[in-house]
C-alpha cells in the first residue's frame, strides 16, 4: 500500500459496491478518487514546508473503523493546528496546481463556513486534462481543513469564551436557515457587538463579518499556553471535539483505501472525545445533502444532456416496454397468417392469372419455412412439427394453377395440425432459463433464482458468465475478461456452464434471460458487448430477467440517506427495460418503486408494481 505521493487506483476500486449494507456507486467512487488527489496536493505542499496534518471527524473514523471512506461520508476531512494552517496557506496560494481554489473567511466573500476547503476548481470541469488527472470526475472535489486552536487554561475565561462563541455561531446557524425576523437579527447583533466589543455591519455585510468574528473568538487563547486544543464551532456550539494538545504530538499513518493517510498519535481519544462508542456503527450523513454532487450533477446533465459516470433517464422519450408476444405466439401468429393468405387466393382466383398468384404461393412458402427454422432451432429436427411443415410446403408448391375450395380445405387441415403440434411442442418442452451472471462476487444475489430454478425437471437451465472489460472516462478499453475460473468453483454450477459458442442465442430464444449487468454502455468502469445491452436481449427471449448485483439494506424512510443513495442504482437500462425485476426485500421493493413512479408519472404505480416482484415464476 503506497502513500498519497504515488495515489492511482485499480479499476476494481471504481466499481458499485456494498459496504455495511449500504450502496456506494461508482459515481461516488469516482468522486472520491478526486478528493483524494487534492489531498496528494495538500499533502506534498505540507511535506515540503514540514508542516503536519491529521485526517479528523468522518475520515479520522473510516481510517480506524473502516479502513478507508465510511460508506455514506462523501467528504474528506483534515484538522491543522491553526499557526501551521496559516502558514501552509501562504504557500498553498503560489503552490497548488492551476485552477485549484482556497475558500474561507478571508479568502472568499461568498464562502459561509467556519472552516478553510481547498477544491479543484470553482465549476465543472468537462476538459481532457482535467478528467485525466481527477480520474474521470468533472465535479468540483476538495478538502475540508478544520483549524485546531488552544483553550484557555482558566476554566473562567473558556467559559466566558465559549458562550460568546457559541452565541455568534447559533447566529450564522439561524441566518443560514432563515429562522430570524429582521428585528431579531438587529437584537442578536447588537447583543453580539457589545459582548466583543467590535462592530458588525447590517444587511449583506452581517453574515461575513459575525463569521470573521467568530474566527477571531477562535483564536483568543493561541498566544497563551495551553494543554488542550479544539475544532473550536465544534466545542462551542457542541461541547465536543476538545482534546489534549499532546494528541497531536505526532501522528500514525493509517490504512484508508488504497493508500495511508496520518492520523493523531492518540486518535483514540481524539474519537472518544467526537463520537463517543466510536466502533459501534450508527449510519448517518454528513449534515448535508446527499451526495454532496447531485446538485453539480444535475448542472451537467442541463448541460450536456447526461450524466458523466451513469445512465441519464430522459422521462420526455421514455416508452414503456409493451406486452411481448412469446414466441409460441409468434409461430402461431405467422401460421394464422397464412391461413389469411389461403382465404386471399380464394378470393383473387379466376380474377388473377396464376403467374399474378404466385407471389401469395411463395409468402406461404417462406412463412412456413420460417416457422420450421424457428422450431428446429429451438427443439431440434425431426419434430412432427417441422415434418408436417415440409409437407405443407410441398402441397402449397403443387396448389399453384390447381387451386379450388377442397385444395384450400385441404392446406387449412394441415395448418389446423400443425398448430396442434406446436401447441403439444411447447407444453411438453422443457422450459429454457438462461442465467447470465457477470462477475462472480454478484453470483450470490442470483444463486437462490438459479437454484430453485435448476430444481424443477421441467426446466432446461444454462449458465453463461459473460465477459466483461474495464474501461477509463476516455472508453479506452482494457482487455476483455470472465470469472469463468471462479464459476467452475461453485458445485451448484457443474455441469451448467456453457458459452455463446454452443448457445446460439438467437436461434434458441429461451423462455426467460436472467441477468445482473445493469448498465448497459452507461458505466464510468465497465463494459460488456453490446449483444448483452438490455435492448438487445429482450429480442431474444419472451422474459428478461433483471436481479440486481447487491441487495442493500432498505431505508428507514424517506429521510435515511439510503434512500438518496439508491438512486444510481435504480437508475439504470436494466431497471427500465426488463420485463421483470427481482427485488427481494419488500421494504427495498417499496422504495424501488416509490423511486420510479417519481421518476416517471403517478399514473404507472401499477406498471411498476407488476414489474418490481419479490420472486419470479422460474417455470
């Protein structure tokens, strides 16, 4: 595991998966990466100037618990004592690659935080260069960095410090939220102004000036000596995050995805003191909208008419899949259409010469051929079915120029048994059921399908892994790949594989498809050939199956994060063009389809709810 001075990532790491239950997308994955290469950025202008920083709140807490990001945090946090943070600030202004940006108080008018942020960039960023170096990410992506300052060591002066603090702060806080009236704004000013002894301007200029304010209250103990050291809008408007000083006497580096990140050398304490029984897992969110990116998602789709990583759903152009016609009657409605054309003869003969007539004794022809191919590919030669057919095309051929009312009677008897056949054909067939798993860590959301589905002697049940490529933003492709190896492993499987080779899809055209690729060409990562886009499959079988590759745990309600999170992964092709989807759980199944009545019209609650099952019919 190397450092932040060699960062790069494995296509796998970009991958969607589930981490304590919850979906993390690629999307998400891909804005990560980019906040940890500005953190390189941090890091190197530290290194070079031996000024320290330590990973704090969320990231400090994903190094220890989770060894790497906690699965619903979306930002990456540092804490710096706040003589060193001014310092490396200085630097970081000449030092940061072009185009990055420092946002704080004194920095930036606009900026309302108690806190500094370095970002990558101040907009979208859609450019080659930009997307190399931020690996495929167009969004802006930074660094929180929380100034640690001394508390007074006379408890009497931290008190009174602390409830000056405080009372500044819950007034940002309350300005931010709009929860003032004018007059109790100009009564919280004034208050504010006398216990500082300072003078806050009114109007526009209120808000900048408390904030600067509040970084000066921040600082009142950093001549002093002092033991103990803060996160100080922590402490003071939560009486949390104050620490020993020595706990930052020198740090730890910690494993954090796929590099190591420093942390305070008594990061025990430092947790201890913020979150308390900090190992135990309680999900939350970052107190902000979740993901942090959706709205600067949103902008680039109103840009660009998509989304940079995933499938964009367009509500304007979305059709719903009609009822497909099966291919049992597929067959039995090109049979009727011949019996049509023998009813058309009848009606043309003594009208037409036979040379004008032979077009309609050669669409007979041709569509019971059809129908021959079509049963030989799917329930090999020899079928009475098929024999029938061949005999139907030699007494059509011989009808020409011979045609009266008992010929007619004649070929419309053969067709009458051929449909018999076919009928008798399909219901004693074996049902095929062809499972299209894609890497083997998603096997096991498929496997109970499989399974009961292998069960039943009335099936015919194959397996293909299918192959699938990692690609970057650019779609350049790596090599092709399967996890064929790991599905030769799993003993359910033996004697269930096969390949596209000996599975001629399109001539067998199997009852259902069960699939777990989603994405169709939509992934930032992966890829698979365009004969398994979901638009492709449903050609070629009377059901596509779609279950999905991870099961999160369902949301608690509209206001659990989860329920924000699992949007890219309903989002998706497979979910919009399958004629079927298994979601197992009943609660998840109620959010999935809450998602999509959203995301379409209140009128399809029920297209949906026939759609979204909790099992299928594997007969």
């Amino acid at each position: 595991m190397s450092g932040l001075d060699k960062l790069s990532f494995d296509p796998e790491f970009f991958c969607d998966e589930l981490r304590e239950g919850f979906y993390v997308s690629e999307t998400m994955k891909h804005y990560w990466a980019a906040q940890m290469v500005v953190l390189s950025e941090v890091d190197k202008i530290c290194n070079r100037h031996g000024y320290s920083w330590f990973t704090d709140s969320g990231t400090l807490l994903g190094c220890v618990r989770h060894k790497g990001y906690i699965p619903w945090d979306d930002d990456l946090d540092i804490a710096m004592r706040r003589d060193e943070l001014n310092a490396f600030l200085e630097h970081a202004r000449n030092e940061l690659p072009e185009g990055y940006v420092i946002l704080n108080a004194n920095e930036c008018n606009e900026y309302d935080l108690p806190f500094c942020r370095i970002t990558n960039s101040n907009s979208i960023n859609a450019g080659a260069k930009f997307l190399s170096t931020n690996y495929g990410c167009p969004f802006v992506a930074g660094v929180d960095i929380f100034p640690l300052d001394k508390v007074f060591q006379d408890q009497s002066k931290e008190e009174e410090r602390a409830k000056r603090g405080k009372y500044v702060f819950e007034t940002l806080t309350g300005m931010l939220n709009k929860v003032y009236s004018d007059s109790e704004l100009d009564d919280r000013v004034q208050r504010i102004e006398l216990e500082n002894h300072t003078s806050i301007g009114r109007g526009k200029e209120t808000y900048r000036d408390l904030l600067l304010l509040f970084d000066r209250i921040s600082t009142e103990a950093n001549s002093e000596e002092s033991t103990e050291i803060a996160v100080m809008y922590r402490w003071v408007s939560k009486g949390k995050c104050k620490f020993k000083t020595s706990c930052y006497q020198g740090c730890v580096e910690l494993p954090f995805e796929n590099t190591v990140l420093r942390a305070p050398i008594n990061y025990h304490e430092v947790l201890e003191s913020t979150f308390g029984n900090y190992m135990t897992v309680v999900r939350g969110s970052a107190g902000h909208i979740y993901p942090v990116y959706r709205e600067l998602e949103d902008i680039y789709r109103s840009k660009f008419g998509r989304n940079p990583t995933r499938y964009c759903f367009n509500k304007e152009t979305y059709e719903p899949p009609k009822r497909k016609v099966s291919h049992k009657e597929q067959q039995w409605e090109i049979l009727h259409l011949i019996l049509n054309i023998h009813d058309q003869i009848s009606t043309l003969q003594g009208k037409y010469n036979n040379e004008d007539l032979e077009p309609f004794f050669q669409s007979c022809q041709k569509a019971a051929v059809a129908v021959g191919t079509a049963l030989e590919n799917k329930f090999g030669e020899g079928t009475e079915a098929v024999n029938l057919l061949e005999r139907y095309c030699e007494k059509i051929y011989a009808a020409l120029g011979r045609w009266d009312d008992d010929i007619k009677a004649d070929l419309d008897c053969v067709i009458f048994e051929i449909e018999q056949s076919v009928n008798t054909l399909y219901d004693a067939g074996k049902t095929d059921i062809l499972f299209l798993p894609c890497k083997a860590s998603w096997w096991d959301t498929m496997k109970d399908v499989f399974l009961e589905a292998d069960a039943d002697k009335c099936n015919s049940v194959e397996v293909i892994p299918i192959p699938y490529f990692y690609h970057d933003h650019e779609k350049k492709l790596r090599e092709s790949q399967t996890d064929i190896n790991e599905f030769e492993k799993k003993l359910e499987l033996k004697g269930k594989l096969t390949n596209f080779e000996e599975y001629e899809l399109e001539k067998r055209h199997p009852e259902k498809i069960v699939i777990q690729f989603p994405f169709d060409e939509f992934s930032g990562i992966m890829g698979v050939s365009k004969l398994l886009y979901t638009s492709n499959l449903e050609k070629y079988t009377d059901e596509l199956v779609y279950i999905p590759f991870v099961s999160p745990d369902p949301p608690s309600s509209k206001r659990d994060v989860i329920y924000d999170s699992l949007l890219e992964l309903i989002e998706q092709p497979a979910v919009f063009y399958s004629d079927k989807i298994v979601i197992k759980s009943p609660e998840l199944r109620k959010c999935y389809i809450e998602r999509l009545v959203e995301m379409t019209d209140e009128s399809m609650i029920q297209f949906w709810e026939d759609r979204i099952v909790s099992w299928i019919n594997v007969r």
